[in-house]
C-alpha cells in the first residue's frame, strides 16, 4: 500500500502504550480487547470466527492479504472482530481463489485496521503485561485523548457476548466438507458420497464456525442449530441423538442461561461434545470454575495431551480456561495444553460427556483431533 496516499491511524492500549501506523480497511475508532494471533495461514477464518467478537486482533505474521479473500473460506457471515492489527499489507493479492482484496473486504464491513506498527515489540507488550483493552483510530490521533476512550470501554472479565453472535432463529445445517478439502482416511475417498444423515444433533451456537457444522455434516449428522436461549425442553422436542455446545466469544462464566441449559440437558443422558466456549460450559454445567488467562491461547499449533501418550497439535482460540482444581470427582482430564499445564479435555467418567478446548475442526490448522467428531458419532451409536 502507497504511503503516499495511506491515512495514518493510532493504536493505544489501556496501559498508556501507543502505536502510529497507517489505516487499512475502514475509517473510524473502535474499542476492543487486544489479542496476538500467531498463525502464519488463514487470516480470513481469524477475521472471520465469532469467538473473536469484541476484540482487536493482532497477527504476528508480518505479511497479510498476500491472498485476498474469497465466500468461501468465511467461518460466518461477516467479520466478527473490532478491528485487526499488521505489520505490511498487501492490496493486490494473488491468488486464484481470490475475490476481493482484505483492505476493501474490511471497508465493506466497516472494520478499521492499523498497519505499519511493530507488531513483535506490541506482542510483547501483551505476553508480558496480559491482553488488554485498547482502541484504533484513524480520527483521534491524541494518544491521551484516544486513551480517554479505551478507559471507559467494558472488560472482558463477566463480559457475555454470545448474544451479539448466536442465531436469531433455528435452521438446518446439512453442507458437508467439499470433497476436495476432505482430509479425514475415513471418509477422503471422492468415491465414497457423504453418508445420508443417521443422526440428529442439536447445535447450541454460542457463535458456532461454519466447518465445525460441515465436520459434524461429514460424520452423517442432520444438524439442528439453535439460537443460545432456546430453552432445554424445546431442544428435545427434536429427539436429537446428541448435543453439541459450540465455540463462541466473551467471558464464558457469564453465559448463565447457557449453563443452566446445559445443566438440564445432561438430565437427559445424551451424548454431549463440546469445543472452545462449549468445553467451559459444559465445565461449568458440572460444577467447575473458570479463569482469564494472562494473553490466552490463539494461534495453529499449540501442543495437547497427557504425558506419555499421544500429542496433537491444535488449533486454539481462547482468552479463559477451567480451574482443574475445581472439577468434580466423576469428571477426568483428558488432555492438557503443554504449554502451561492449562485444562484442553475432559470426560465425564460414567455420563457420554466431553469436550476439548480446541478446535479439531482446525481451519486453519492441522488435522490431528478430527476424530473427535468420529469419537462423538460412537457415543451417539451406543445410544442408539
């Protein structure tokens, strides 16, 4: 992007820190929890996943755009973050499944964004004193003026965003992975059609991505998704042969109805598989407790497991996690982040519950946990 025609923009953090840049996307200010994303691929998924509601993101990638965007790699209707953060952009991108660049796909949406700033010193600022409150501006150009701002802005901490994401109404999922894009060996053959639906799940979207629904679609499940209020008695009027509890943003502790949903869910003895947000929630449904963590966990290839056995690497987006200390005696964790020690599984040990705090959908990232869904499919099958 010409310099000589870029509008400068200023980022400020709550903590006083300021950065000046230059504006891509949308004119404006926004506010917003301030992030690090650390995968080199899929910024359009990133921008896209409404896990990232109230948040400005930062890739720690220092090229973006270098592809453009396209219809189909959108994890949901629209971009979902306040705003994004980069060190160069590109606006001719050259790809052949582009079909728009990412500064006018952000303008179309009105997403402000900031380019130009030393994004590894900013990085650190957030490793090092945790992610925080801050806000872009391409009209307040005043540090201590835009500073102003950021200070009256909401925290993360008991902050429900679920309702600024979840579906308004009911609707049918039943698009599965395209052939082309398959990659678990069950089900990769291009010989071998998507199995007919041999199950209904209820989705419960916190601000579920759209491959997460294609995964389930691939696995044979007719897939009811429902607004996050929908009460538990009209959740199994569809006589569903499982419940999943989705990904979705803010501070999971506040989702109360969603808990108490839930709570009266596992009455019903159903299987239930929940990722990201829908691993704390159901966490949570048993009694346990979550936390913020410094500067979460958001990037493609985060470690998870348990010592001596099997290690995958995962796709992780998250700001909390569960205390492991106050989960009930009847419930065991399966994996844990290797990073930090953090809970990323868990299973109930009589009731056909679990759940990862990962993506094993990934897009983007690896493969390695896809069988997750196949592992839900069987517990489903037992219920049959």
């Amino acid at each position: 992007m010409s310099l000589i025609s870029a509008k400068p923009a200023l980022l400020v953090l709550i903590d006083g820190t300021s950065y000046r840049g230059w504006s891509f996307g949308a004119p404006g200010t926004v506010l917003g929890e301030v992030v690090f994303n650390t995968g080199m691929t899929g910024y359009q998924e990133v921008l896209t996943d409404p896990s990232y509601c109230g948040q400005i993101v930062t890739f720690t990638y220092p090229e973006l755009g270098n592809t453009g965007v396209n219809p189909e790699d959108e994890e949901s209707q629209r971009p979902q973050v306040r705003g994004a953060i980069a060190r160069n952009i590109c606006t001719r991108p050259s790809n052949w499944r582009s079909t728009q660049s990412l500064p006018d796909y952000l303008k179309e949406h009105n997403i402000p964004g900031i380019y130009g700033i030393d994004t590894r010193a900013l990085t650190r600022q957030l490793r090092t004193v945790g992610a925080m409150n801050g806000g872009i501006s391409t009209e307040i150009l005043d540090p201590a003026e835009l500073l102003s701002l950021v200070e009256q802005a909401p925290n993360m901490d008991g902050l429900n965003l679920v309702k600024e994401v979840t579906t308004p109404e009911s609707y049918e999922w039943s698009e599965s992975t395209d052939t082309v894009w398959e990659f678990s060996p069950s089900l990769e053959s291009k010989d071998s059609p998507t199995p007919p639906p041999r199950y209904t799940v209820v989705a419960i979207d916190f601000g579920v991505k759209r491959n997460i629904l294609r995964r389930l679609a691939s696995y044979g499940c007719r897939v009811i998704v429902v607004p996050a209020s929908t009460p538990a008695a009209e959740i199994l009027k569809y006589n569903p042969d499982g419940i999943f509890l989705s990904n979705g943003p803010g501070d999971p502790a506040a989702v109360s109805e969603g808990i108490s949903t839930t709570q009266e869910l596992l009455k019903s003895n159903k299987p239930v598989f929940g990722i990201c947000m829908g691993h704390q929630i159901l966490g949570l449904s048993l009694g346990a407790k979550t936390f913020k963590l410094k500067f979460g966990h958001r990037g493609l290839n985060q470690p998870a497991g348990l010592e001596k056995r099997q290690v995958e690497i995962t796709s992780q987006n998250h700001g909390f996690a569960l205390d492991p200390d106050s989960l009930a005696e009847d419930v065991e964790i399966t994996h844990l982040n290797l990073n930090d020690r953090t809970v990323a599984g868990l299973k109930h040990k009589t009731l056909p519950l679990f759940s990862v705090q990962y993506h094993p959908e990934a897009s983007p990232g690896p493969h390695d946990a896809d069988y997750l869904f196949e592992q839900f499919v069987k517990e489903m099958e037992k219920g049959k």
